[in-house]
C-alpha cells in the first residue's frame, strides 16, 4: 500500500507541473502568432514606417506664384531701368552745363578786349591801330573756338557735297573742270570735333 501511495503523490505532482507549463505554452503560441501576423514595416530605431501618399501641388496656385515672383522682378528691374534714366540725363544735363560754362570762361577775356577797343575807337583817331587791335582780337577768338574743336571748312573748288554744302544758286562755270564744283563761298562751314555744326552756303558752277 505504501508504494500505491507514493504513485498517486508522483502522479499529483505531474498534473500541477502540466497545469503550470500550459499556460506558458498558450501564450508563447499567442506570441508567436501575433508576431506572425505583424506585418508593419520598422526602420532602424524600431519605429513603424507610414508610406503616406505624396501630397498634389495645385497647378493653379502654382501659377500663381510663378506670376508673383515675375512680378516683383519685372517691378525691381522697371525701377532700376528708371533709376538709370534719370541719372544718365542729370550727368547728361551736366556735361551740357559743364561744356557751356567752359566755353564762356574761355571766350570772356576776348570779350574785356573788345570793350577795351570799342573805349579806344572813341579816344584814337589813328585808324591802322584800331584795324590792328582788331585783327588780333579776332585772332586771339578764333584760336580759342579751335581749342574747343571749331575748324572752319574748306569749300572753294571742292566738288559739290550735299553732306556738307548748301547750294544756293548755280552759275555757269567759269571753265569745264568747275562743274559741279563749288565756284564761291557766300557763308563758311564749321565742323566741331569732326562733327559738321553749320553746312556752308555756296554757289554751285553750272
């Protein structure tokens, strides 16, 4: 009877030590089942990655900044072109100024001699003196147009040129080799820096 016993007390210990691991059993199949069925993709740090659908730009509103921006471009670039405008015509009006002005320095002195001749044809009666003082005002004027660029043209005997002459009559030549060519000067031509400020009036032979 003893051995009975002890089977019985053998037997008793198994069925607890069953209960207890099924349990553990259970719920290692659960964890394998769930870990089965997760399908979630992680990234490094463990965290889940959401695949969001990428976001539509509106086309129209996208339009409509492109305009914006070209806008305020065409704005800058309007103010910046005025901006130029106005400075290159206030340097320009300057220049015109500065020129004018230099001009005028220049030509004063001749002016002082001609107020001192027009004292001395009321004082002098020696008319050689007086002719003399002239020629060299008039000397003294025309070297100072040249420094500024004034060179008179030479017209006589030239052919006749519709970029520098002005014809203001016809003659018959005085020989063949004067058709057409300037037989008198009535007004001189000038140039300026090579630039033609006054055509000359002629008379063309015929």
């Amino acid at each position: 009877m003893p051995e009975n016993n002890e089977s019985n007390i053998d037997q008793d210990k198994n069925y607890e030590m069953n209960e207890e691991q099924a349990p553990v059993e259970a719920d290692k199949l659960d964890n394998d089942e769930t870990i089965g069925t997760n399908t979630v993709p992680l990234d490094n740090a463990g965290q889940e990655i959401h695949n969001e659908a990428p976001v539509e730009k509106d086309p129209i509103e996208e339009a409509r900044i492109e305009v914006a921006e070209l806008k305020d471009k065409y704005i800058r670039l309007y103010a910046d072109f005025e901006n130029f405008r106005r400075r290159t015509a206030k340097e320009k009006l300057e220049m015109i100024s500065g020129a004018s002005a230099d001009m005028v320095k220049a030509i004063l002195p001749i002016v002082d001699d001609f107020e001192r001749a027009k004292v001395s044809f009321e004082s002098t009666t020696e008319i050689d003196a007086l002719k003399e003082g002239v020629d060299l005002i008039y000397t003294k004027l025309f070297k100072t147009l040249e420094t500024k660029g004034l060179k008179p043209m030479v017209s006589k005997g030239e052919t006749f040129d519709a970029e520098l002459h002005e014809s203001i009559a016809q003659f018959p030549a005085p020989s063949e080799d004067l058709k057409g060519k300037v037989i008198d000067e009535i007004e001189k031509g000038y140039f300026l820096n090579d630039k033609v400020i006054r055509y000359a009036k002629v008379i063309v032979g015929a």
